[in-house]
C-alpha cells in the first residue's frame, strides 16, 4: 500500500520551505523537498526518488520519519562515539600556529613537527592532543579550503 502523506499546514509547508532554503546541511535540504512534493504535489515515492536520485526506500524512510517526529525526523540522529576533544578555543590557536613559523613565536626551531605543535598547543591551551590527531586537523583545514 503507498504511503500516503497528510495535507501540510500553512506553518508546516512554511517550516518545510524555510528549510528547503536556508539549510546548510543539504541532506536535510533534500529531505525537506521530498516532504513538499510528497504532499504537495502528491508525487509517488518512486517519483520523488527518481527527482533526488535517491533509492526509494531512503524516500519512504524519510516520508516515515517526518510523519513519526516532524521537522526533527528530517535531521540525523547524533553520532556516537566520543565527543570532540578540540574547543573552539584550540581550533583557533591550532589555525593560528599553523599559519606561522615556529620562529615567528618565538620558538627555538623553524619547522613544525606533530610532536612540536602538540607540546606548544598543549601549553597554550592546556589540551593535549596527539601528533595523529594534528595531522587529521590539518587534513580537515586544507580539504576545506581554509588554507
């Protein structure tokens, strides 16, 4: 039997809307158009599937998920395992050693090094995270194009 989804109410398509726009995560952006052509264009599910490209199971497990909990359904549910160790503060300080010589602080060598950066990061914020840990920092900075 096909889903079958309920008129939207005036603020229910405007939520829909709202974050069909304005979204950052375009996940949710599509989430949140399935919703709208489901109900108000009363377009299939394979047909939905089809415009996002998506597997029609993903778009009935959406449908699903909006009708069980609303706006929040279209979200992820959190990520386990542990949270962050880095704060905005160390983040901050990491971007800024990295856009510097060590001589430029002040520090007796010229190059970085995991190990170099993680003591002076360690001693700047009191956070102390692995040379590892760095590395997957600077991968996460250059693949987003803060470089």
């Amino acid at each position: 039997m096909p889903l079958q989804m309920p008129p939207l109410s005036h603020n229910q398509r405007l939520e829909l809307e709202t974050l069909y726009r304005k979204a950052e995560d375009g996940r949710v952006r599509v989430r949140a158009l399935c919703i709208l052509l489901a109900a108000d264009q009363g377009q299939s599910i394979p047909e939905i599937a089809q415009i996002v490209r998506y597997h029609e199971e993903t778009v009935r497990r959406w449908l699903n998920r909006y009708l069980a909990d609303g706006i929040n359904g279209l979200y992820d549910a959190p990520k386990s395992g542990a949270p962050r160790k880095a704060t905005t503060n160390y983040l901050e300080e990491f971007f800024a050693a990295m856009s510097q010589s060590p001589n430029e602080l002040g520090l007796p060598f010229s190059n970085w090094t995991g190990r170099r950066l993680a003591d002076h990061l360690a001693e700047r914020t009191g956070l102390r995270l692995s040379a590892a840990s760095l590395y997957r920092l600077r991968r996460q900075k250059t693949s987003r194009g803060r470089d």
